[in-house]
C-alpha cells in the first residue's frame, strides 16, 4: 500500500509499505528543509526505511474504543487492516500537520461541524454515536479512551456564506464504562495545571460532566497547523513502547531540539508540569503524554499540557492509602512516586533554581487546594462522583505532603468530608 503525505496542504513524499517489516518514506525533489514530516527526518534524497511504521505516523493513529469501531466499520473493504490501512481512512484529520492519502487521491479534510453548544449540551449518547458511528474516520486522534475530533464556528459569523467561517477545533472526550467519571477526573487535573499556571489549552465541560471539549493546540488557522510529536516518536519507539522511557530521556529531548531561546521555558514547564503529574498520581503520564509542537526544526516548543488526570484512582490501595501503583516513567532508573530527594534531583537534572523549584511548590499547593474544594463542590451535584472524587483526593493529599504537609492534611479532610455528609 502506497500513500501520498501532506505537511499542511503541500505534497511533500510518499509512505509506501513493501514488505512486511519494510516501510519506506520518501520526500519529494522540491521540498524545503521547513516542511519536514518529522524533527527525526531532515529533507533528503535519501528514503527513509523503517522496520515497523515510522513513528511520526503513529503519533495519531487511533487506539482502543475509536480503533474498533473504524476496524468494524472499514476493515471489509481491506485484505488486511493493518496499520497503513488505518491511515489510509483517518489520515486526512490527523493532530499535527501530517495529512495522509491513498496515492493519487485528493486530500480532503472535511470533516463533521457543529457549534460548541451542541457538542457539549445535546445528549452524550447522541452526540457520541453520531461522531464515533457516522464520523470516526474523521478523527486521527490517538489515546485509549473515547474521544474524536470536531470544529465549530466562532460565534458572533455571519450565517451566510459558509466557506468563509472561520472554526475553533475540538477534541471532544466522553466517558468510559471501565473508569467512573473519567471526564470530570481529567477536568480537575486541567484545573490543578490551569491554576498553577501551566500552559493549558482551554477546555469545556458539559453540563451533564460526560464531555470535556479540549481546544486543539495544534491549529493556528485554516489549513495551517503546527507539527506535533509525542516523546515516543521523539524516541524514535513504536507507540505501543510508551511506557519504556524515562523522564531523564525527554529532558535529553528538550536540551536537544529546542532551540537555545525557548530551552530554558521548556525546561522549567517540564519540571512543573512532572512534578505535577507526581503530585494528582498520574500513573498515566507516559510518552505519549508529552510532546514537541512546532513550525520548524528552529522553532520546537514543550507542547502544552494534555491528558493530565488522577488514573491510579482506579487501581487498589497500598497499606498505607496511597495507589498501589507506579508512575509511567523511570526517573533514576525506577518507577516509584516521588520522595522529598527526587524534586532536588529533578530540578537539578533540568537546571532549575532553587527560587523556582519553590515557587513552584508553592504554586502547586495552591492550584491542589483550590481544585480540591471544587472536587467537592461537584461530587454535590453529581453525588455518582463520589467515590471517584475521595479517592483522587486521598491520592492528591499523598502527593502534595513532600511539597506542604499542612495542605496535605487539609486534602485529607476534604476527602473524610463525604463520609462525614454521607452519616448526616
């Protein structure tokens, strides 16, 4: 199978799969070293040959509910659906700039519009099959849980003469029968990065707390978006490895590709946001979860915060209340929720300040503390969410004892609070 590929709405080379284990990507004579399909791949004559599928491809490619159901609805029309077949169907609606195409086709990136009102208010059932029934090959988006891609229309646009409404884009996430209030979850680790300052794309609740809208960070205008590439890919590892990496890896990553200008930004965002991730018990946080965005190889930024949740809330307890369960990532050559040492270490190893290694404690504590007491506001109107939300603040209390021991208590007495209203 052979497929054309775009960065942006330029043809810049083809994807062929020759054999089994023998994939070839080759640029086109007339592209400009700006139009990389990846920051791995400079433009050369030369092709690029990949065991497996080049990892820059599989930055996007669909994973467990969305992989299904585009499997059961395209896979009789394929001797094998494998994983250039799946591109082949999602590959013009990727995240990033990378568009795909069956050879000699037109690229077209249409995809299903609606305005955020209705993404977010109408009912989840019939907004989640509408999406991931009729549009799911019109959404390249990657992650385990379900999701799709959707843009609405700027409010305040003419009604006529749609072909020049400019869209918001949207990566819209609903719940998952396996993790209870999933969404509301990751709305509060938003919240906890949003409040301590971390650059987060603006996100949307719906009323009913099944939906999260999460703008994507990834366009910048029609038919021009940045390029965006995971860790994984960044590592040169096929997306199903994303647990086999270390924290020390991606901060070799920023040393190494972001230019001098933006470096010491990026490594300051990634001290915060990791430690972060230490603190809310994000034993999600992979390699996956972080990324690359940029216009150039001169012009790599940290990507902005995503996928940002409690997971170990939905794994056992350890003896001592905290999840039994380990972070994605190695850091000194373990996998282990952090100690008091590892902060001085991390900020060490990303040479941060001992002003800055502060303040973003203290900033931490502040964002976990205020999030807290809006946890326990929502549990009240939505009393299902209870059990998921003192968990996730027991495991916040844990987190945040190497940063504030005080905080860390009054987290706890957040979480005993539902038990003390459920005995009235």
């Amino acid at each position: 199978m052979k497929l054309d590929v775009y960065v942006n709405q330029a043809l810049v080379g083809t994807l062929e799969q020759v054999e089994v284990n023998r994939f070839v990507f080759a640029y086109q004579a007339s592209v400009t070293s700006s139009q990389v399909v990846s920051l791995l791949m400079p433009v050369r004559l030369e092709s690029w040959v990949h065991s497996a599928l080049h990892p820059v491809f599989q930055v996007s490619l669909p994973e467990g509910a969305l992989k299904q159901l585009l499997t059961k609805k395209f896979a009789k029309h394929f001797d094998y659906f494998g994983d250039m077949a799946l591109l082949s169907v999602v590959g013009a609606h990727l995240v990033g700039r990378i568009k795909l195409a069956p050879h000699g086709s037109v690229l077209s990136a249409q995809s299903p519009c609606e305005d955020l009102h209705t993404l977010l208010q109408s009912s989840s059932k019939e907004i989640v099959d509408r999406f991931l029934e009729e549009h799911a090959d019109t959404s390249g988006v990657s992650g385990g849980f379900p999701k799709f891609l959707a843009k609405s229309p700027l409010p305040g646009q003419p009604t006529h003469g749609k072909s020049t409404l400019i869209f918001d884009h949207w990566i819209i996430k609903s719940n998952d029968d396996d993790h209870p209030h999933l969404i509301l979850n990751e709305y509060f680790g938003l919240s906890v990065a949003q409040k301590m300052g971390l650059s987060v794309p603006e996100f949307q609740l719906s009323e009913d707390a099944d939906r999260l809208a999460i703008r994507r960070f990834d366009v910048l205008a029609p038919g021009v978006n940045l390029g965006f590439e995971d860790m994984c890919a960044m590592l040169a590892l096929n997306a199903g490895d994303k647990f086999s990496g270390s924290v020390e890896k991606i901060i070799k990553k920023i040393e190494e590709f972001c230019p001098l200008d933006q470096r010491r930004g990026a490594l300051d965002q990634f001290y915060a946001h990791y430690v972060a991730c230490m603190a809310i018990r994000n034993g999600d946080a992979h390699l996956k979860n972080f990324g690359f965005v940029y216009s150039s190889a001169n012009d790599v930024r940290l990507a902005p915060v995503y996928d940002m949740l409690s997971m170990s809330a939905y794994v056992p307890s350890a003896q001592n209340g905290d999840a039994l369960d380990a972070p994605a990532l190695s850091f000194g050559g373990v996998k282990r929720w952090f100690v008091q040492k590892n902060l001085k270490e991390l900020a060490d190893r990303c040479a941060v300040s001992a002003k800055f290694q502060a303040e973003t404690s203290a900033r931490l504590v502040g964002a976990m503390l205020s999030a807290g007491q809006d946890v326990v506001v929502k549990a009240a109107q939505f009393p299902s969410f209870i059990p998921t939300a003192q968990r996730m603040l027991e495991l916040w209390s844990h987190g945040c004892t190497i940063h504030h021991a005080d905080a860390a208590r009054q987290l706890k007495a957040l979480a005993t609070s539902f038990d003390k209203s459920a005995s009235v």
